[in-house]
C-alpha cells in the first residue's frame, strides 16, 4: 500500500479556500496498473461516496478495478481526512490537496472538473460552483467591487 498526495497549484486573485465540495465530488484521474504500467486511455473517477469491499474482507476502497492487461485486481481510496483547502497564502505553490491509498494503482494524470467551490478572500463572498476544466475561472465580486479568479491550475503527484 501507498499512499500519494495530489498537490494543486494555482494563481488566485482576491479569492480564498478553494476546495472540492460534497462527498459526490469527482476526482478525475488517469491510473496506471503498478503491476504491468498499462494506462487506460479514458478518464476515471473515485469519489467519496463509493465504497466497493476488497477481497479477502480486509476493508473497502473508493474503486476496485481489474487490469484488462494483466488481470491484478487493484484499488485506490480517498484518505477522506486529508481533504485540505487552497488558500491565498498558498498561491504559485504546489499544496497537498488530497492523499490516496493506492493497492496496485498509481494516479499518474488529474484533471479537475466541476464541484469546486471558494469564497471571496477580504469580502468572504461565496463562489459555490466553480469549473477548472479549463484550468481558469474568474468572476466578478459584487461586494467587494472587485474581479476573482483562480488561473494556470496545474498539478502533480507525491509520494507521502
């Protein structure tokens, strides 16, 4: 088992606590199988509310899925307590945003999606349905007067 951290970084602009929101947010990654290193082309997800049991009775994982290559029957699961915020002082700086548990599996892309959600950083405004498939968002505070955004979205994986 394994344990690696999606680190998000971002230039954001008058805007705080960027965040995913709800345990239906959908992590979209690319999963490589550690066994034989075939990647499925497609986009997968895990999200908080899957739970599927692993064999053997010893606990449950986000997915379970078998390599159509190798047939090594894998799992990856959401370390639930290791969902962290973005914050402005974290700006241009890479910051663990997630941790997987990964048995046979070892997310290799990330592609963020709908569900995120961030407040105003002086005005505390609430932006509860923010877009980074573009890897930009912006939008205009009304109570602050002022434009918002979050730009250049890239990512990276580490080992924990």
């Amino acid at each position: 088992m394994v344990k690696i951290g999606l680190q998000f970084k971002a230039t954001l602009e008058n805007v705080t606590n960027v965040r995913p929101v709800g345990e239906d947010f959908r992590w979209f990654l690319k999963l490589k199988c550690a066994n034989c290193g075939e990647i499925p082309e497609k986009w997968q997800y895990v999200n908080l509310m899957d739970s599927v049991p692993l064999k053997g009775g010893r606990g449950s994982a986000s997915m379970v899925q078998k390599c159509k290559l190798c047939a090594m029957e894998n799992s990856i699961d959401i370390m639930r307590d290791t969902i962290t915020p973005y914050n402005a002082e974290d700006s241009e700086r890479f910051k663990t945003m997630v941790q997987f548990e990964c048995r046979g599996l070892e997310p290799v892309d990330f592609q963020p999606q709908a569900g995120f959600a961030a407040e105003g950083a002086e005005s505390g405004t609430k932006f509860p349905e923010i877009t980074l498939l573009e890897k930009d968002w912006t939008e205009y505070d009304e109570k602050a007067s002022e434009s918002v955004g979050i730009y250049e979205v890239t990512h990276q994986f580490v080992k924990c």
